[in-house]
C-alpha cells in the first residue's frame, strides 16, 4: 500500500484510464485529478495533496475503513455534521513544536477539502459542499509580526554592497539588498520572489515593474521603487549573464554562480535572519512573511483596504483585515473621534 493516500488515488486514476472502472468510479478520479492538480506550482500542489492526506487518515483512524477504502468512499464518509467536528478536531491538534495550529493553517485545510468537495459536487457525486464556508471565525488578527518602519529601514540597507571587500561580497550584497527590498518593501511572497527573473522587468504605464506568478497560477504586476529598479540594472550588469537568469540564483562558497537555479526557500529564511541581526532587530524572529506582514501594516495606515488588498494580490479584503492592527488599538476606538462636552 502507498503511504500517501492522495498518491493511491491519481494511481488508481491511471489505472482506471483503460475502461474497466465505472462511470461513478471514473466520475470520482477525475474530481480528485482536477481538485490535486488545478494549481501550475508543483509546491501548491504538494500541500493540497499533504491536506488532503490528513483528512483521510483521520478518517481513517476514527473511522476503522482502510486508507483506500476511505479514498475511493470519502464524498459519502463526510457530511456536515463531520465537516464541522473535523474542524473542531483541527482546532485541538498541536504541532510538532507542542503548540496550537494557526488559525491560517485550519483555514488552509479546510479551504482544501472544500476545494475537493467542490469537485464532487460539480461532478454529481453528492448535493452540497459539507466544508463549504467552515472556516474559523473571521475577524481575527494575523499572529505574523510587523516590523516597525526604523527597524524595515535599517534591514532593508544592511546588505552594504558600496563597500564590499571583495566581488563576491558586492554580487551577495547586492542580491540580498534587492531581495530583502521585494520582501520589505513591496510585499511580495517569498516564493514570488524566488523565481523572478529579470525578463520579469519592465516598463508599464511609464513605470517600472515586476511581473510575478501568485499562488493559483494569478498574474500580479508590482510597481517597482526606483532605487529597486536601479539595484536590478547594476545587477545584471555585473553578474547576470542574460535576461532569463534568475534574480536570486543561488552562489557557492568559493563564488560560483548557479544563474540557472533558484535559491532554495530555506536559503531566502537564512538571508533574511541573518540580515535582522545584523540590523539588530532583536526580540522578533524574522522571516519572508514578516516583511508582507509589515508592508500591509505600513500600507493600511494610508490607503484604504479595498486598495491595499487589490495591490497585494490576496483574493479577499478579508484576508487583508487581518493586518490590519489598529482594530485592536484602544486611541482608535470610536468614542476617541467624538467631539463632544459631557
């Protein structure tokens, strides 16, 4: 037996490509296909299948079935009685660091069954989508950290790439000046920023731009800063070999450039950390999210939501609420705008 559930049901699903399956059965597969594989990121894929695995091995184990019994039967094993306990069972699972899930993380789970009983529906299996609209309660705060603006300053020009010792030391410099730019300034997600390439660059209605693939395979153009836009020229024209190179191509210890290849995520974590302390940012740990957390803080004290939300790239304004702290600010409480003698 396969361990991943999610690796039995697509293998069953090429199995059944010769006919001998039934139409339900056929029907089935091609939900699951459709519902594992609707994302073009292979990493989006992977975490709805690692979701979707969950769900079916709690099935499993309070269930008694068997992992493919389970797989090939789960519109029929949940409705929505089990929908809102499977919910209930997230909000008392603890990680492997021994603490609560994040509300963001039960979202995301519940967010991926109800994309997958979105497909049986669509295909006839069942009536209605037991996860639609589960979520936990809206309105509470993102638990990510934001950066104040002296301490996004002093990261953001900590790589000083002018006076490097060395040219390994100035191409670093400079690609973590530019990287930690993108993160912190602009609010662009980490994987967004590990594949961009300067091809990526451009001109847009007399701006300059970075074009970025989002998560579901959406097109997002940011308006580049033009000291950004400056730090990408000099780069490619001392380091990069062509337009299709990536931005942030990984280097070797003795400076050899690997153009060709994207850092790693795990690469990015490092730049960023070993930056913030460098900066002196103690007290908080530091991490590709924290500088989208921080732009989106910086962002709703002068804009208005619906505009915020829109420039991000987040499908909705709900999810950018979430950012926004002066809802929990007691000099931003109504009675603190009355004008009145008592």
């Amino acid at each position: 037996m396969l361990e991943n559930p999610s690796e039995i049901i697509l293998t069953r699903l090429s199995q059944s490509a010769g006919g001998d399956s039934s139409t339900q059965l056929e029907n089935l597969l091609t939900a699951y296909r459709i519902a594992l594989t609707r994302h073009d990121s292979i990493r989006s894929r992977l975490a709805y299948g690692r979701d979707l695995d969950l769900c079916i091995w709690t099935v499993v184990e309070y269930s008694g079935h068997t992992v493919q019994e389970v797989a090939l039967n789960l519109p029929h094993l949940i409705n929505r009685q089990r929908a809102i306990w499977y919910r209930d069972h997230l909000r008392e699972t603890v990680s492997i660091r021994g603490k609560p899930l994040a509300d963001g993380t039960i979202n995301r789970r519940l967010a991926v069954m109800s994309a997958v009983f979105r497909e049986f529906v669509n295909a006839g299996i069942i009536p209605s989508n037991p996860f639609k609209g589960l979520t936990l309660t809206r309105g509470r705060t993102d638990p990510t950290p934001a950066l104040s603006n002296d301490q996004r300053q002093a990261l953001v020009i900590a790589p000083d790439f002018e006076n490097a010792r060395s040219p390994f030391e100035r191409r670093r410099c400079l690609r973590d000046r530019i990287l930690l730019a993108l993160l912190f300034v602009h609010g662009i997600r980490r994987e967004e920023a590990r594949l961009a390439k300067f091809s990526d660059v451009a001109m847009n209605q007399g701006y300059q731009v970075l074009t970025v693939r989002q998560k579901g395979g959406k097109i997002i153009t940011h308006r580049l800063h033009p000291k950004v836009y400056h730090y990408m020229q000099i780069y490619r024209a001392e380091f990069l070999e062509k337009d299709d190179d990536f931005l942030f191509g990984g280097l070797t210890r003795n400076g050899i450039s690997k153009n060709d290849q994207p850092m790693s995520p795990q690469a990015i974590n490092y730049v960023v950390a070993f930056w913030a302390r460098k900066a002196g940012i103690k007290n908080t740990r530091v991490t590709p999210h924290v500088g989208r957390a921080t732009v989106i803080t910086e962002a709703l004290k002068k804009a208005p939501l619906q505009v915020v939300s829109r420039g991000i790239g987040h499908a909705t304004i709900e999810t950018t609420a979430r950012y926004d702290r002066s809802r929990t600010r007691l000099d931003q409480s109504p009675m603190s705008f009355q004008n009145v003698e008592l």
